[in-house]
C-alpha cells in the first residue's frame, strides 16, 4: 500500500513535470531544430529551458559582466518572473495535489511525489548554469521544491473527497482548532472580510483585463510595427507571442495599479499612472505599445473603480456578516472593524501580486520594473478601508445586543 502510494505521487509529479519542463524544451526544440541558429546546440536548448523552469519557479538568474554587441554590460539579475508560465505550473501542482486527497497513505504519496521533483530541479540546476548565466545552486533547489511542495500539500487536504485520509483529517481539524481559538473581535470578521477585500481585487483584475485588451486592440498597428521590425521568422514570431502570453498576467497586475493611481514602472526613473506619464528607453516587446504615451484630466476617473468596487462588495456581504453583526453591539465599531478587515485583505492581496509581478530584466535602471510595495500597500488600504466603512454602517449594522456576552460580564462582575 505504501509503495503504491510512493509511485502515486510520483506520477502526479511527472505529469507536472511534462507539464512545466517538458513543454517549454518541446517548443525550444522545434524551434532550435527548424531555425538553425547560428551558435545555438542542443545543449544551449536544453540551458535555455531549465532556465526558464526555474525562473517560473522564482529562482534568479544571474547574469556575469560581459559584452554584447561590442558594448560593456555590468553583471545584474534577472528576476522577473513570467506569470502566465507559473500560474501553468501551479495549475498542474493543484492537479496532482487534487488527485491525492483519497490516497490513504497521503504523507508517502507526497514523498514520492517530492523525490520526483527534487531529482529534476537538481538535473535543472545542473544544466542551467554557465560562466555567463547562472543560479544560486541552494536556490536552484530549494525554491522549487518550496514552491512544489506548499501547494501539493494545500491542495491535498482541502476540499471534500469521498474517503477522508487519517493525515488529511488531522491537519484540517488543527487548522479548525486554531481558528476556534481566534478572539471574538476577530473571528466573525474574517470571512466577510476576506470574501469583500478579493472581491475588490477581483473586479481590479478583470478591469484591467479588459482595459489592456481594448489598448492592445486599439494600438494593433504600432504592435504590428514592432514585430516586423525584429525580422523574425515563424517560429521566432510564435515564441515572442508565448512569452508575452507569458506575461500578459504581469500587464493585468500592472493596470490594477495602474487603476489604483500607484501606477507602476519599466525602469527606475519611469512611472505609468493616471496621474503622470514619463517613461524612458523601452524593450522591443510588441505588447508594450498599449502603454499610453502621456496622461489625460480625465483619466482620473478611473480611480473610482477600486472606490466603487469596495462599496459594492462590502454592501453585497450582508448575507455573511450575521455572527459580527450579533457580537458588535455599536454600529460604529462594527463598520470600522469591517472595513479595515476589507482594507487590509485588499492591500495584502494586492502587495503579494505585485511582488509576483515585480523584479529585475538587466543592469542599471532595467533593475526596476514593476510596483512600490509600500506605495501599493498604503494606497489600496486607504482607498478600500475608507469606502468599506461607510458601505459597512448598512452591511454591518448590529441587529441587537450580545445577551450572552452581556450576562457574561455581568457575572464577572
């Protein structure tokens, strides 16, 4: 039963593998094979795909002093992170967590399933690096194997499965007993809090989705432009197209900030917001000509989305504000206590995406693409909380005194 649990797990990890690793060297290899680059072997296609693998998993990749073209470039970091790519790779760790939450032997399930993924972050690490490009080999392994095993493991044990597994129970009944445990100010304000502050980053994301998907259509002839500036080939072209697929999950982050008035950078010097455009010297990437080119009075409008959006969805949270509605006897200590849980939820939401979507593409001001943590952090909170707590005075309205809390403390007295 053990051994059979083991190669469980070791096939769902092999299916992510095919799924993450084996998928980029397939396209890697058509192209190497079709194209035949000047320079490039089979060994440049099988570095060049363990990069990007670990890169999705959020390894660094590490650039040496060099030349190109003839011109100084100083060592630097590569760090971003394409987001369409990793959220592949999760999705196939979800899977394969999916599919063990029956097995009865869960703990050798996830061994065998671990054993699988170290061996081929390990081979990863191994052909990754040269003089020029390189990891950090403990980064090479460990993150990975992080990333992996957090969302095997959650994925393993929530949701409902016909048959509950003895290590699947225990974990859920001491993640049940610590939230019983949670103070009696903070315990009914969790759930509608957590269900208004995503829906705010929720309605943010598709927002952005379709305002990028209008400029994307908008600026088609600009995009058109670019790609046939870079004289690349069919297989050149399609690789491009996939990569900014890739990272159209990174664009979608970008205008949710951009939606909050934070705006973001391609470079450091650089801001896109509703408030100010200045941008310098860009990537040759097609996607980049939707940005706009300079601001507009009334683009100030747009930062009514996250206002509008936090009212609504702390108004539609009614239904789920009961067990705070009855432990609050005041309104206005119920509406705060509501609205900040919102704010915070959204801040916090909107802090980790962007820190996903954020990192490094080269030396000196390319260090810098993405969003000010701190800036998106304070700004979405303020934004939210204070609209929360006005919506929260309807939604949050104690119906009446706490007669349990009020006998409580008249016994303690």
């Amino acid at each position: 039963m053990r051994i059979k649990a083991v190669g469980l797990g070791a096939i769902q990890a092999s299916f992510v593998v095919a799924v993450g690793y084996v998928s980029i060297f397939l396209l890697n290899v058509i192209t190497w094979a079709v194209e035949q680059t000047p320079g490039s072997t089979f060994s440049s296609v099988l570095q060049t795909t363990s990069r990007i693998w670990l890169n999705a998993h959020y390894v660094v990749l590490q650039f040496a002093e060099g030349k190109v073209a003839g011109i100084k470039v100083p060592a630097y970091e590569f760090s971003l992170v394409p987001l369409g790519f990793c959220l592949l790779v999760s999705w196939a760790i979800y899977r394969a967590g999916k599919n063990l939450r029956s097995e009865p032997s869960l703990g050798f399930s996830w061994i065998g399933a671990a054993l699988v993924y170290l061996l081929t972050a390990l081979a990863a690490v191994s052909t990754a690096s040269t003089k020029q490009i390189y990891v950090t080999d403990w980064q090479g392994v460990f993150i990975p194997m992080a990333v992996f095993t957090l969302i095997l493991t959650v994925s393993s044990i929530t949701g409902e499965t016909e048959s509950e597994p003895n290590l699947r129970l225990t974990i859920r009944n001491r993640f049940a007993d610590l939230a019983e445990r949670l103070p009696w100010a903070i315990k009914p304000v969790i759930s509608p809090a957590l269900r208004a502050g995503t829906a705010v980053v929720a309605t943010l994301a598709a927002v952005s989705a379709l305002a990028i998907s209008l400029l994307i259509a908008i600026n088609w002839v600009e995009a058109v432009k670019l790609y046939q500036s870079l004289q690349l080939s069919f297989f050149g072209t399609l690789t491009i197209s996939v990569g900014q697929l890739a990272l159209l999950p990174n664009a979608i982050i970008y205008g949710m900030s951009w939606l909050t008035g934070t705006g973001f950078s391609i470079g450091q010097g650089s801001i896109v917001s509703p408030l100010a455009v200045e941008l310098g010297p860009l990537p040759a990437i097609p996607m980049l000509s939707a940005l706009p080119a300079s601001t507009d009075s009334l683009m100030i409008i747009f930062i009514l989305v996250p206002i509008l959006a936090s009212f609504g969805a702390t108004l539609l949270i009614k239904p789920y504000t009961a067990d705070l509605r009855f432990n609050y006897a005041s309104a206005t200590t119920a509406a705060i206590a509501l609205g900040i849980g919102v704010g915070l939820v959204a801040a916090v939401e909107m802090v980790i995406l962007a820190d996903f979507a954020s990192g490094s593409i080269g030396p000196e001001r390319m260090n810098m693409v993405g969003i000010n943590l701190w800036l998106i952090f304070a700004v979405t909170f303020v934004e939210v909380a204070v609209t929360s707590i006005l919506a929260a005075f309807f939604s949050a309205r104690p119906e009446g005194v706490d007669t349990e809390l009020v006998q409580r403390v008249r016994r303690l007295k």
